[in-house]
C-alpha cells in the first residue's frame, strides 16, 4: 500500500505539483467543460499587437512564456498581479529555462501597478482567479485569455510552481512552451501584427 501511495505522490508531485495544484486543475478542466470559461478562450487574434503574459509574481510562469514568445518573434511583455518591479527571475526558473536554450537570468518582474494597457495587447493568464483579478483592475474580458488553452495537453489552469519540486517545474514550462508555441501558430495564421518575424 505504501508503494502504491508513493508512486501516487510523485505522479501528483510531477505533473501538478501539489494536490492543490491538481484539485485547481480539475475545477478549471470542470469550468471548460461546462462553458464558464468561454469569454477567455477565442481572442480576436488578427487585432493583436502585442502579447501580455500574467501570472502572480512574474518571475516563473509568465517570465518564461514572455521570452519562449519573443524567441519566436513576437512583441511581448509580462506582469505580476502581486510582485515587485524589478525583482529577478526566481533561480528555478533560471535553470529550468537552459534546457529550452532560453536565459532567464536577465528578467525583471513588472508589477500590474507598472503596467500601461494598449487597447491591441492579449493578457494571457494561468489561472482563471487572474482573469478576474484583471477584469477587477479594469482590463475589458475581450482582451483576456486563458493560456492553457493552447496547452498540449489542454490545461485551462497552469499550476504556480514556485518552490515546488525541479520535476514539476519542468513539466509546468513544458505545458508554458506547448501553449505559447501553439498561440503564434495561430496568432501567424490569423495574420497577427504582433509576429515581428
């Protein structure tokens, strides 16, 4: 039995992280399933110029998605909900970035606070809370969307993995890469102005 629920524990501990982190993601596959979460799903892509990863502190999920993204030629930026401008990326990001081939080491967090608005920026968030969160502080829904979406395999909600284990973390910036990835294949075929390249 102990076998069983050690095997158990890393299978939840490598794939989300924490029971939290696969509980949110269920309730996020949930929200999908059932419609709630369709207003963040199918952005005008051919009206955006720029690229706006959200996560809370802005030195793990939406620094990493910002610069897969701007390696692919996009114009980007990203912001924290709850950071401090200027911190650097969190040292696990760092080092789980390098087997991409992209350097984190000269990222620095922007607080929402910092952040100027553009009526062409698409805010991708990694957690439905954030979409509200950003909908509070006066982003229109229309300019919002769920990252994960382009996530393979679809994961509406892309789990935090600060200080959580080197195993989830590589999984969180895989699905990071996946979705990012996915978004400029569609973002190019829509013929979007944010692709710079």
């Amino acid at each position: 039995m102990s076998r069983w629920l050690a095997r158990l524990q890393k299978m939840v501990d490598t794939n989300y992280g924490t029971v939290r982190g696969w509980v949110r993601v269920v309730l996020g596959q949930l929200e999908f399933a059932t419609g709630r979460v369709e207003q963040y799903l199918h952005p005008r892509l051919q009206d955006v110029d720029r690229l706006v990863f959200v996560c809370l502190g802005n030195i793990n999920r939406s620094a990493f998605s910002e610069i897969v993204a701007r390696a692919q030629g996009v114009s980007t930026c990203s912001l924290g909900l709850s950071t401090m401008t200027g911190q650097p990326a969190f040292h696990k990001a760092v080092a789980t970035a390098r087997p991409f081939g992209l350097d984190l080491s000269a990222h620095t967090a922007t607080d929402l606070t910092d952040y100027q608005f553009r009526p062409t920026d698409l805010l991708l968030v990694m957690e439905i809370r954030h979409a509200e969160q950003l909908r509070a502080a006066g982003i229109p829904p229309a300019s919002i969307a769920l990252l994960g979406h382009w996530a393979a395999p679809h994961r509406i909600h892309l789990h935090d993995p600060h200080v959580l284990s080197d195993a989830y973390f590589r999984t969180c910036f895989t699905l990071l890469h996946s979705a990012v990835s996915g978004l400029v294949a569609d973002l190019r075929a829509a013929g979007s102005p944010c692709i710079k390249q």
